[in-house]
C-alpha cells in the first residue's frame, strides 16, 4: 500500500491514441510476432513523489481472424511522467488503441520549500 504523507492529493489523467497502424501498413497491423510501443507521458505539473498510474485500454480496433493478444502498463514512473508500454505477439493485427490512464499522488505545493 502506498500512503501519501501530504495533505495536497494530485490527479491527473489522459486517453492518447498510441498508435493508428491501419492507414500506412503499420507493424501492430502488418508485422508478426513481438512487437511493442511505447508512449511517453508528460504530467502537467511534477508530483512530489512518482505517483501510482494506472493504465487501461480504452478502444482497440483489432482484426477478427487472429486472436487478440495484449499487454498494456505504465512503465519508468517518475515525478515527471512515465511511459504506457503496449505489446502484442504472434499473430495479432492491430489497427489502433486508445489507453486511458490516471495517475494519483503527492502534489508539491508553492508554500512546500527544501534546504539545499
């Protein structure tokens, strides 16, 4: 469990496309086995510790006449931001995702200071 020591909760959210591999040929939508993308994350305003992220899918458009295979996580979290990390193998076409993710944690505070 993660406690937070601060009065002052931040969330922040979004829902990026990934990725759109349909149009051009893509290697989610053409390519076989491993593959991955990853996305970076920038939060609007740093936390004061790396938050908790949670991340999801949040639309996928996958070709029916292969399994659907994924894998989805916030990866390299850091105050500043995180990366969502998708995978797929084998077979799976995918033509695009959408990944909504939430990020909850410390907020800094204008009045918060620091000895150097």
């Amino acid at each position: 469990m993660k406690k937070l020591e601060n009065h002052l909760i931040g969330i922040e959210q979004g829902s990026p496309i990934l990725f759109s591999d349909f149009k051009d040929g893509g290697d989610m939508w053409s390519g076989t086995g491993p593959r991955e993308v990853r996305h970076p994350v920038t939060f609007n305003q740093p936390f004061k510790k790396p938050p908790s992220v949670q991340v999801c899918i949040s639309m996928w458009d996958m070709d029916q006449k292969t399994n659907m295979r994924a894998d989805i996580s916030a990866v390299n979290i850091t105050t500043d931001g995180f990366d969502i990390l998708f995978s797929t193998w084998a077979d799976t076409r995918i033509a695009r995702i959408r990944a909504s993710w939430m990020a909850i944690g410390e907020a800094s505070h204008d009045d918060d200071w620091q000895l150097d």
